[in-house]
C-alpha cells in the first residue's frame, strides 16, 4: 500500500498505507517518495541524456513503464542507447543506488506504522 505523505503530516507525521504498491508505483509514482526520487533518479537520466543522441530520452522514456524497465534492467536499451560497457555498468550501479534510497526510506516510513 501507498503513503500519503498528505495524511502523514495531518496524523501526527505517522504515515498512513493509501493505494496498493507494486515495483511500478514505488520506483515512479508514489508521492512519499518524491524527494528521494528526484535527488537519485536525476543523475541516471543525466547519465542517458548526456550520453546519448539528442531526443533519445523523450522517444525511449516517455512512459513509467519504460523508465521502470530502465531502472530494473537497462541492458533492455543498451543497442538504442548504443552504451558501451563502462557506460553500462555506471548506469547499473546508479540504478541500484536509486532502488537502495526508494527502499530505505519506504521502509524506515513502514517502521513508523509499527510504532
């Protein structure tokens, strides 16, 4: 289930559960996690957008769904992006911090729930 960021400020900054969850929602939609979302998917799209010819991001990911597969596996874009290893493999790696910090944080606001 989703956290209201909205419903945590008004009861007492203890996070309520709103919609139900899946990879989809958390990576991209899910508004308690806005501020991390920003800060850390920022330098992967940096990282494509630098890298890659000019409209290359608004033609591949113009949609959640393909800036989840992004995330969960790049290797997906690899020939359209035309990334060679080390661009891959530092891509990954952002990738992979990204869903560390989304994690984290959902589960240090679940822990509040418990409390």
């Amino acid at each position: 289930m989703g956290l209201s960021r909205a419903e945590s400020d008004r009861n007492s900054e203890k996070p309520q559960l709103k919609e139900i969850e899946d990879i989809l929602h958390i990576l991209t939609q899910c508004p308690v996690l806005c501020n991390e979302r920003k800060e850390y998917f920022t330098p992967i799209k940096q990282l494509v957008t630098e890298n890659s010819p000019p409209g290359t991001w608004e033609l591949l990911f113009n949609n959640k769904l393909a800036v989840t597969q992004l995330v969960l596996d790049c290797t997906k874009y690899t020939k359209q992006l035309g990334f060679k290893e080390e661009l891959i493999l530092k891509l990954e790696s952002l990738s992979r911090h990204f869903c560390f910090k989304l994690h984290y944080k959902r589960i240090s606001l679940l822990k509040k729930l418990d409390e």
